[in-house]
C-alpha cells in the first residue's frame, strides 16, 4: 500500500509540494522542540538512552536497513 502511495506522490506536483511543506513543518516543530527541552532533565535523559539503546540496535542488527535517523 506504502509503495502505491509514493508512486502516485511521486507523479504528482501538487502532492509532492505538499509532502515537503510537511517535511518542512515537522522539521521546525523538532528544531522549536528541541529548543525548549535543551534544559529539560528528563527528557534529555531519555533522549540519551533511546540513542544508546539505537546505537546497541545497529551493532547487533547490521543487515538491517538503517531505521534510526538523526
């Protein structure tokens, strides 16, 4: 289904114009997010370990294909 989506996005201006308005808007909502948790200990706390437990996900699980995006 995922497949026949992209094509259709992919052949159509108007969808991918908006594929990256929404690209673009998710893009600030993290930069403006991370802006105000910089001085959240707990969220940086989680954040570290959801990266650690990323980083241990890729050492065991080579052939898979990268999932974890920075």
């Amino acid at each position: 289904m995922r497949e026949i989506e992209k094509k259709v996005i992919d052949s159509d201006a108007e969808l991918q114009s908006i594929v990256e308005q929404i690209k673009s808007l998710h893009n600030q909502l993290r930069e403006r997010l991370e802006n105000k948790l910089v001085g959240d200990t707990e969220y940086q706390n989680l954040k570290n370990k959801l990266k650690t437990m990323q980083e241990k996900w890729k050492e065991r699980h080579p052939k898979i294909k990268e999932r974890f995006q920075q």
